[in-house]
C-alpha cells in the first residue's frame, strides 16, 4: 500500500507544480485546506445561512448540517456518538473552555498534573488553577529520554489527583509520545486524561475510544480544514462538566453548554470534507474492495505515515550529517518514533537569520518557540532564537524535501 499522492495533490487547491510555487514546509503550524472543505463552507454561507433551532426548513438544514459536522468528527477520531465533539475556535480556546468548565467540579487541595514540555495552551489555563487552591504538580522532561516517562508520572500520582494533562506529540521535537500507558496509569489513580492531539491528528489516525482518553483536543485547521477546533469529552465526563452558558441551559445539554453563543456553523459543516477524503485517499492508495470507511481511513494513515518517513529521512539525513547542527528531538525518522516535524539548532548562528535566508527562496519555514516558550527556555534555546521548524504534511513531495536541503546547503553558515 503507498500513498496516492497526485490524488492526495489534486484535493488541495493551493498546490502546484509551477516553478514559482511556494514549498509549503510550515504544516504544523497550519496546513492547506481541502478544496471540498472550501467548497462546502461557501455551499452553506450561500444557502444554509440561518439560524439554528427554529421549526421552518432551512434552519432545520442549517441544524442538520452541524450535526453532521459533529458526526464527522466523531468517526474521524471514533468518539462514541456525536454528542463527545465539542467545537470551538482554537484548541487553544477550547483548553480554557475545558479548564473553566472542569474547575467547579474540583475542591481545593485536589490536583492535577500537567506536563512541561507542551504548548503554552496546555499549561497555562491549568496552572490558572492554582489561583483556586488546586495543586498543580509540574511532569518535567525525562532528561535521559528528552520525553514524557510514565514512571515520572507514577511519581506524581496521589489520592487527589483528579486530572492528568500532556502532549500526544511535542510541536517542537515532533516525537510520539504513546497515550495508552498514561491514559492507564491516570485511572490506575481515578484521574481523569486530557490529550493535545494537535500535532499528532495530522499524521496519524486518532481513536479515542481505543486510547481511553478523557478529554482530546485538536486543530482543524492543521489537519486540513478550517480554522476550528475540537474538544472531545466521553459523554458522562461532558455530563459531569459545569455549563458555561446561560443559566437555563440544563447541564445535560451536549455540546451546547460548552458552546456559548453557539459554535461556527459553516465551518463545522467544512469539516464533513475531512473523513470524506481520507477514505477516499484510502481506497486509492490500497485499501481492499469492501472495506469499512474507518479501515479506509487507517489505510490512509498507513500510507501518509510511510511517505512522511521518506521526507523526513531526507530532511533528518542532512541535518545528522551537517557539523555544528543539532536536532532538536528523535534524529531518526522511524514513523514509530516521531511524525515530520523537524527542529535544529546551528551552533553560531540564530535560528532566525537561518529562516530569513531561505525566505526569499519561496520555502515557508519557520523558526521561535511555537509558544513552547517554557520547552524552549528549559532547553536553552531561547537566546538563539528558539529552534528552526521544517514540518511535512503528506502532500509534500520528495522534491519539496531536497528543495529544503539545497536551501540548507546554501544557508546554514558552517
Ligand atoms: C501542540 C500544540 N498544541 C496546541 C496548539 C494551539 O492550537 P490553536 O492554534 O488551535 O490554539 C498548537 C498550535 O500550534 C500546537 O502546536
């Protein structure tokens, strides 16, 4: 089974062969959208474009069209009903929704632990907490796995923990950090597990119900669809959640009290476009005849995880070779290992005359701390600019790949 990647290429409009074409090596920081994501946003502005909850037709459609915006993210990430998909504008946003909506139904003394080595919008609304007499007890890199060790958890772990809360995948070292073994260990301790997927969903297929997680959040708008956002919650820890709407909104209304004011209609309707196409690229990359949509869809994920190794191995190549480069997280590109999001560091030189030089060049790229501001400076990297970020999504080609290292070739100054 490989990837069918000139069909994965003609789903996405902004792509192009064309010599002056942008190398759209920035995809954790945000992807291309789908054309049928576009496609189906513009359908509902021009003709479902009313509001929900009144009897008359269009606004039933309107209604329906949410609904199976919610739909589609549940078989995405094979959430048990519909209900579990909370949407939002950010996850980001959604992080704090689940912090203020969980927070009444803690007691002061009660504790949560989060690890250090994630974004910024998986620390700070829970160490907002301790504002309220809740324990926040800090789960630090394990120096000698440069990742998150259940064993360092364990240690962590008290009668009061209520909620235990890391990455699946850091948005600076790319690896995968494996969610079973943490999901165990926190209802070993009657806590509960919030997951940030956001740098994970776009590489692999999510499947919260075979994880057992809690709470999982993730971007939209990185795995290929619009600016919007996911927060699943199993159904009776959504049920046990404070509601956040109006005070007549009964606490039984899912999604809704975790939605004030009402989601983004037609950018949950874009969303139906995203289950869509991964099947459909499962099929043409070599899933058997017959098989069911999810099977096509892990299919997909297969075959996207075997290509990203490819490009990253082009990537990682150069940079293990180069002196005076150091990457930043795992130097293989084991798909087991880590997904294509690639940092380094250049002895001597800031991460950002590196970006700057290649600018120019037509490469989006980046460099900073990606607001794994505390990663960052526990590395001490900030000085220098944080790291440099190459990140693949599965329509980048080889070509795109050996563009990034000819451009290192010229730029990285030793
Ligand atoms: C790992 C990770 N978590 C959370 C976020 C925040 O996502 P959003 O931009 O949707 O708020 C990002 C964004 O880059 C991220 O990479």
């Amino acid at each position: 089974m490989s990837l069918n990647l000139s069909f994965a290429r003609s789903q996405f409009p902004a792509l192009s062969d064309a010599d002056d074409a942008w190398t759209y090596l920035d995809n954790a920081g945000g992807s291309q959208v789908l054309g049928a994501v576009a496609d189906r946003i513009h359908d509902y502005l021009l003709t479902s474009s009313v509001q929900l909850g009144a009897s008359y037709g269009v606004s039933t459609l309107a209604a329906e069209r949410l609904y199976a915006g919610q739909s589609a993210i549940a078989e995405l990430i094979n959430a048990a009903r519909p209900e579990e998909v909370v949407f939002g504008p950010s996850s980001t946003v959604m992080i704090q929704t689940l912090a203020r909506a969980i927070a009444p139904t803690m007691a002061p003394g009660d504790e949560v632990v989060v690890s250090m080595i994630d974004h910024e919008a998986n620390i700070g609304p829970w160490l907002a907490l301790e504002a309220r007499g809740i324990i926040v007890r800090r789960w630090e890199m394990n120096r000698e796995s440069m990742s998150l060790e259940v064993s360092d958890l364990e240690s962590l772990m008290t009668a009061r923990t209520r909620l235990v809360v890391c990455t699946q995948t850091s948005n600076i070292f790319g690896q995968l950090i494996p969610v079973e073994p943490i999901t165990a260990c926190a209802h070993r301790h009657g806590a509960a597990v919030c997951i940030d997927g956001v740098a994970f969903a776009p590489h692999r297929l999510v499947d919260v119900r075979a994880w057992g997680v809690d709470f999982y959040v993730f971007s939209l708008y990185k795995v290929f669809g619009p600016h919007h956002a996911v927060l699943y919650g199993k159904y009776e820890r959504l049920l046990a959640l404070a509601n956040l709407s109006h005070h007549f909104v009964p606490m039984d209304k899912i999604p809704g009290k975790l939605q004030p004011g009402n989601p983004n209609y037609e950018l949950s309707y874009g969303a139906t476009a995203i289950p869509e196409y991964l099947v459909t690229l499962g099929k043409r990359s070599g899933a058997p005849a017959g098989a069911s949509r999810r099977a096509c869809m892990a299919v997909a994920f297969d075959a996207i995880a075997a290509h990203e190794a490819v490009l990253a191995d082009r990537v990682l190549a150069w940079l293990r070779a180069r002196r005076g480069v150091r990457i930043i997280g795992p130097a293989s590109s084991d798909p087991l290992v880590r997904v294509p999001t690639i940092s380094f560091v250049v002895d001597g030189c800031d991460s950002e005359r590196i970006v700057r030089a290649i600018d120019p060049l037509r490469i989006g790229i980046r460099f900073g701390d990606f607001y794994s501001r505390r990663l960052i400076e526990d590395l001490g990297l900030a000085a220098g600019k944080g790291v440099v970020r190459a990140s693949c999504a599965h329509y980048n080609t080889v070509a795109d790949a050996d563009r990034l290292v000819a451009a290192l070739d010229q730029t990285v100054p030793c």
